[in-house]
C-alpha cells in the first residue's frame, strides 16, 4: 500500500474517533458500540506500517549519504596518495592550462587512472601513420583530468604544484 494511503488512513481513523462525542448526539451510539474496536485496529495497524516505512526511509537515506560521503573520501585518499608516474601524470595535466595531455593508451598506470576516474579519453579518432609514431600499435591520445578529481586536486594544490 502507498504511504499516502495509508496516511490517509491513520487521519481518518483519528477524526472518527475525535468526532465520537458529537456524533453520538445524532444517534450514532450503534455505529461505535459495533464498529469502534475495528477502526482502533485498522488506525493503529496504518500508523505502526507508515512509521515503520518512514524509518526504513530514513535508514536508506542516511545509509546513501553515508556511502556517497565514504566513496568521496576514498576517492579523495586515493588521488591524494598517487605515488611516482601517476602523480607524475596527474601534475603534468594540472599544470597544463586545459588540464590535458597524449599519453598511451595501452600504459598500465594510465588504465588505472582512467578506471579510478582520474582522467578520461576524449573520445577522438586520429589517423596514424606509421612513420610520425614509434609504435604504431601503442598511439598517444589525448586525456583530461577528470572533473571530480579537479576538484580534489584545485582543494589541496600545494601537493600538486
């Protein structure tokens, strides 16, 4: 059942219990002496289910903000802890003024880096020949910095200057 209906539920039962005082001046003493237990239950049993929803919502929605704040600071930490030619890569494009650079594709420290989101490939086709490349199975393309690790990186450039 859908919190709104269930909501709708617990107010009705409340305001036919609150109207019970003035309603038995229009003799409707029959009404609650058969029907009063049921709408106590059914009131009660939509007020325990939506209070158990609302927790459960709010029990996701803390655990979410919980698992997006750790993944930020993990994020953080491993950009912040780059050691030898990935932070090497990582100063090399922060220096540059539009924070790109060609680097191989096929370099094991730059998958990582494009895996932990740490720069991306511009999706460009290039044309190679083979005689502008030393290695025409392994071209340079061209990578950015990553925009969320900009962010960490512009917060704490003193380590990247």
């Amino acid at each position: 059942m859908k919190p709104k209906t269930k909501f709708v539920g617990v107010v009705f039962g409340i305001v036919l219990l609150c109207l019970k005082p003035f309603l038995i001046q229009y003799n409707m003493n029959w009404f609650y002496n058969k029907f009063s237990w049921i709408i106590i239950l059914i009131t009660l049993f939509f007020a325990a289910s939506l209070t158990i929803e609302v927790i459960i919502e709010v029990c996701e929605w803390s655990k979410n903000k919980y698992n997006r704040w750790k993944a930020e600071r993990d994020y953080e930490k491993y950009i912040l802890g780059l050691s030898d030619k990935k932070l090497a890569i990582v100063k090399k494009f922060y220096a540059n003024e539009y924070h790109q650079g060609y680097l191989r594709e096929n370099d094991t420290n730059v998958i990582e880096l494009v895996n932990m989101d740490v720069i991306m490939e511009l999706n460009n086709e290039i044309i190679v020949r083979e005689s502008q490349v030393e290695d025409i199975n392994d071209p340079e393309f061209l990578f950015v910095l990553h925009p969320s690790a900009l962010q960490v990186i512009e917060k704490n450039s003193k380590k990247f200057n």
